[in-house]
C-alpha cells in the first residue's frame, strides 16, 4: 500500500520516550524519519535490565522503530551546519529539549525557521513552555502525580499509585501525531509552518475525560477502588480455583443478568439488593462477596468458557509475555519480524491501524537504528561527497556504526 505520509521527512532531535515515540509512529505512516543523536547516543540506549547485543537497549528499540539514524554533534558548528542542510529538505522537527538548551544550540523554532519557513516544530515539554512550571525538568510519573491518576489509582484507603506501565509518554507520543497530521494539513492550505506544543501535564488529564467532567461538573473525585468501579457493580477481579485471576464487568442490567446465568445464580436477579444498578452500587460489598465465593469454586478456564457460552464481559490476567502470545494478538498482526542493524531478524509492535487498501494489514513497521548506522547514507543522499563525511568523522562531528 502507499503510506500516508510518504515523501514527509522528520528530524527527530527528541530523546527518550514520548517525542521519539511520536516520530516513530510517523515512520510508521510512511515519513522518512531521521533520528538525530549526539555522539554517545540517546539517553534511552542506555536505560533497561539489559541493553542486548551492540548496546541497544529493548526501552531504545521499542520507542525507535521505522527511522533512520545519524549521530551527530550538535553542539558545534560543523555539526549545526550539517543540521542545517537536513533542515532544508524537511517537513517536521520534533523535539523535548528545553527553551533554553534549545535557544543555546540554535535549535529554536525562530532558528528553524530561518533555515526553513516551512518548517513544523513540534515541542513536548513536561508542563508547558509558560507559566509557574515553565523550565522545569520533567517525566512521565511527575506527570502522572500533578495529573490526578495517582490519587486515584491503587486499593481503597492505600497510598497513591502510578500505573505500571508509562502511560503519560505513550498518550503524548499520539499527541505529537495528531498535532504533526493537523499542522501538515493547515500548511496545505496555509503555505506556512508553525510551532506547535504539547505537553505530558495535559497529555495524562486529556486521557481522562470521564473523570476530569466528573469532576468539572459534579465536584466528584473518584476514590482509590483498586480493579473495581464506583460507578458499576459488580466490576472486579475475581480468583479462581486454580490461583488465577478473571477481570469480570457488568456494564448494565442485561450484563448483570449474564454474568448470573454464567455463574448459576439467577436468584441474584431477583435479589431486591441487586435489582437495579443503583441498589448494586448501594450493595456492592455482599454482592461482590457472593461472586467471589462462586468464583472460588471452579478453575480460570472453566469459568472464563462458561462467560464466553454466556457473552458475559471477562477477560484473564496476563502477563505482559502471556499477552503477546494471546492468540488475537496473533491474529490480529500487531507483531512483525524486522531486521536491525546488529542483532538481525527481531520482533517489533507496529501501528495498530488496519487500512482497507492493504487489505485490512497494519503498516510495516522498520526496525530502530543502531547508533549512527546511516550516518553516511543520510548525508550521501544530501550530496555530500565521500573525501567530505570522513572529513566530519575525523573531526568527530559525525559517527558510524
């Protein structure tokens, strides 16, 4: 198929995980992205229990996909030179450095845009690039603190807790896409480039829209319950016989009264505790205790065929390792062998986007670049000669894997 974004060139300065992730979605959709390191590399090589073969670590591969890559210094002259040239024949920058940093290498938008006034730049800070939190250094459970979704997450009565997974990064790397597809499009109509700024502070309270109206409307902060709701009963995590757990939800009445054919006990419906969502809700301890006890009786697979005969709402418990074997990951394509640089034929996620023109497929995802890997590639292309990138290589503007 032809890819959305082909003929699109980004240089991704960002470094980490939410700005990179962002531009390697673009790849995905077809951009040529250029990832641009400095000599020792992205901070996120180096992060992770185990880097693999050649230095790169899983954290690196995983946030990296489908780009190019070159190392080089941007720090001097020679190397701001050789950005300048990519900048020319480039539709997007992405970038997280802050304002400072980024006016003190020359990378600013005002900078860019000079170079080239087509330019699209687009910044992920952690708070924003104005007001009381401006500058600040920032991650993704900062985020997740300021935002709201500790307090709200954990066990009833517990501490506050993040999420197991960094779901602020994940969430602003989709915002980096959607804020370079609008900008691409306003230049179509436009002629011009511009800057554009997302941040994780707003990125995390963006992902929660139920719970923001909550209480932007009704003054109601959710309480901490754990794997349950406060708004629907039952809804939980329920152990089976064999020690394994089934996430099990009743969205309304229709479900509530599947979930008790599934589990013998249609004298629940006519319980007056549990007759309607509200008087569930009221009830939810002495329900959820009687579907523990019956939960406790058989094992997960018997339980979970039963909710599937019953269409009720469950699912079991995976592991991260359990999930990517799941059989409707399988089916469903989301893993694709690619081959890098170093360790050769690898496993990456792609694009969970399924085009009708390509029958229903993902787009192919490419694999991360080794450090420095298309450094002379990447500046062949931009027609410099070979006697001039071993000139840069010596100065140790340029590096090569």
């Amino acid at each position: 198929m032809e890819l959305p974004l082909k003929n699109v060139r980004v240089l991704d300065i960002a470094q980490v995980l939410a700005g990179p992730f962002g531009a390697a979605m673009l790849g995905d959709l077809g951009a040529d992205v250029i990832k641009i390191e400095p000599l020792r590399g992205d901070e996120s090589r180096h992060l992770g229990r185990g880097t693999g073969v050649g230095g790169d670590s899983a954290m690196f591969i995983g946030a990296n996909r489908s780009k190019r890559g070159i190392a080089l210094d941007l720090t001097s002259a020679a190397g701001l030179a050789v950005f300048h040239d990519l900048l020319k024949e480039t539709d997007i920058v992405v970038d997280n450095i802050r304002t400072a940093a980024k006016q003190k290498l020359g990378v600013d938008y005002p900078s860019l845009k000079l170079v080239n006034p087509r330019i699209i730049a687009i910044n992920v800070s952690a708070f924003g690039n104005s007001g009381p939190y401006a500058g600040r250094p920032g991650i993704d459970p900062l985020a997740q603190a300021l935002g709201g979704i500790m307090d709200i997450t954990g066990h009833r009565n517990g501490a506050p807790l993040k999420t197991g997974a960094p779901i602020v990064d994940g969430t602003t790397a989709h915002m980096v896409v959607i804020a370079a597809l609008s900008a691409l499009r306003l230049r179509d109509t436009s002629g011009e480039g511009q800057l554009v700024e997302v941040n994780l502070l707003e990125g995390l309270l963006n992902l929660q829209p139920t719970i923001v109206s909550q209480v932007l409307i009704d003054d109601d902060v959710p309480p901490k319950v754990g794997c349950g709701s406060d708004l629907i009963s039952p809804y939980g995590l329920f152990e089976c016989a064999d020690g394994k757990f089934l996430q099990v939800c009743s969205l309304n009445d229709k479900f509530f009264t599947k979930i008790c054919e599934a589990l013998d006990a249609n004298d629940l419906t006519t319980d007056v505790r549990f007759q309607t969502a509200q008087n569930r809700l009221d009830n939810n301890d002495a329900l959820e205790a009687i579907i523990a006890e019956k939960m406790l009786a058989k094992s997960s697979v018997e339980h979970m065929q039963r909710f599937i005969d019953c269409d009720v709402m469950a699912a079991p418990v995976k592991s991260m390792r359990e999930s990517l074997l799941d059989p409707q990951i399988q089916h469903n394509q989301l893993i694709q062998d690619v081959e890098h640089g170093k360790l050769g034929i690898i496993k990456t996620a792609t694009l969970p986007i399924k085009f009708g023109s390509a029958n229903g497929s993902n787009p192919p995802a490419g694999a991360a670049p080794s450090l420095g890997e298309h450094s002379e590639s990447i500046l062949l292309d931009l027609g410099y000669t070979k006697d001039r990138i071993d000139d840069l290589m010596k100065q140790g503007v340029v590096a090569q894997s």
